[in-house]
C-alpha cells in the first residue's frame, strides 16, 4: 500500500491546442509559405500550387465559423486537417478539390467546399447558407453527414470522430440556438448499432448503407430499401460521397504521424 501512495502520476505531455505533444503533425509539412524551395517541382508545378495557396489564404466568399469561437473544439481540430499535405503536389490536389467540390454539389445541394464548410462550423449549420431554407438540401446534407461519423466509427478513427462529434449533423428543421444540431451522446455512442430505436429509419438506412459499403455486405433488400427511400441517382451520389470520404481518410491517416487524439 505504501508503494501506491508514493507512486507518482505519469504524464504525458499536451501541446498548445491541448492533444498529446508530438515532434511532427505530418509526415511531410504542407509548402503554406510558397513553392520556391520545394525542389521536386517544375516551374508549371509551382505556379499551380501558387494559385491554390492563394485560393486558399483569399477571404472564402462564404465565411466559415473556424477561428471565430462559434465552437471552440472546431478552432483547435479542423484547422490541422492533414489533407493541405496533398499541397506538396499540386496537380494532384487540384484533381481532387475539383472532384470533392462536384460531389459536394451533387450529394447535397450546397454550392461547394468552401459552403459546406460554413455549415459544418457555425452552431446553425446549414442555417448559415444560401440554400438554408431548403427542407431537401438539408435532409441531404443531414445524411451525408451522418454517413461521415459512421465512416469515422468503421474506421476507428480518433481525428475524425472527433471532427465529426463536434460538426452540426442533424440538419431537418431551423433551430433558434443550433444546440440541437449537434449529435447527442445517446446516439453518438450508438453509431455502430444501425437497427437502434434512436435512430429515425432514414437515420438508420444512411448507417446500414454505410456500412454495407465498407463491408462489402450490401444485399438486395437493402438496395431496394435505398430504391424506395431515395431513388437511384440519390443512392449513387450517396454511394459516391462515402467512397471519397473513406478515400479522405486514406490521405489523412497516411499523412498523420500522430495515432492518438
């Protein structure tokens, strides 16, 4: 017993933002003070990477909610996202933010990266867009959005469950305070249990078709639920949304030295 009292607490280390202190975020450090040094890169490489640099240091046309306390947990966690280290090779992330800014636009309604950013960091989601008042847009993102925290579950991952417990997901009805928004912990901790009562059906179709994807499980009677629910190009921009979210995380996992949030 004497041996318990003395022992001391062991303690790790936080860094400024408050997770674990680590020496490197990232495997390869994003090039955010320009191209001039980066060696591996043309001169037509570089002028790209310029121009995206730029677009992303512009003031966005839609103000985000990042950096202005609308929620703390946001200000530390979204900003280190590990996907800016696809900025290292241009051509490549200019593929890709044009391939997300369609998908965006066809999953949900809203316009593009830089809108559903707006929603996802201001208390009022999507209160805060142009498309706001849209009961079908907000039915649309409320269920991309919940597929995102089921990915986040499936895959384990520790930054993006975090992210995602902290991004206004229920979207169907305006909100005075936009507290409503975010997921309860009653559901949060039943992510992985789709057949829950807590769940609304189109909540739980939105679980099970995310999982069924990943798993490599999806039946037909599931496939004609998502038929009936929400018709066929619905479920193949579903299916599309799932798919380049899960390969978002292939880049940030890849990317991220760090394993524990």
């Amino acid at each position: 017993m004497s041996d318990q009292k003395n022992a001391e607490q062991v303690g790790i280390e936080r860094d400024e933002l408050g997770f674990w202190k680590i020496g490197q975020l990232y495997r390869v450090n994003p090039p955010f003070n320009g191209f001039s040094d980066v060696p591996w890169l043309n001169d037509d490489q570089k002028a790209i990477g310029e121009k995206l640099l730029q677009a992303l240091k512009v003031q966005p046309k839609h103000k985000s909610g990042v950096g202005t306390g609308e929620i703390p947990a946001m200000d530390r966690i979204q900003p280190i996202t590990s996907l800016n280290c696809l900025l290292c090779d241009p051509e490549s992330f200019n593929v890709f933010f044009e391939f997300y800014n369609n998908i965006v636009y066809l999953t949900t309604g809203l316009e593009d990266h830089d809108e559903i950013l707006r929603a996802g960091t201001h208390k009022k989601g999507i209160d805060m867009t142009v498309k706001g008042k849209d009961p079908d847009v907000r039915r649309r993102l409320q269920n991309a959005l919940l597929m995102c925290l089921a990915l986040a579950g499936e895959r384990n991952d520790p930054f993006w469950l975090r992210t995602m417990a902290i991004t206004p997901i229920f979207q169907e009805e305006p909100s005075e305070t936009g507290d409503d928004y975010f997921i309860s912990g009653e559901k949060a901790i039943m992510i992985k249990h789709p057949l829950s009562s807590v769940w609304t059906d189109e909540e739980s179709l939105c679980l099970q078709f995310t999982y069924a994807i990943m798993r490599d499980e999806m039946t037909d009677e599931l496939w004609e639920r998502c038929m009936a629910t929400w018709s066929l190009p619905e479920t193949i921009r579903y299916l599309f949304w799932v798919g380049m979210y899960n390969f978002c995380l292939m880049f940030q996992t890849t990317f991220f030295r760090r394993k524990t949030w």
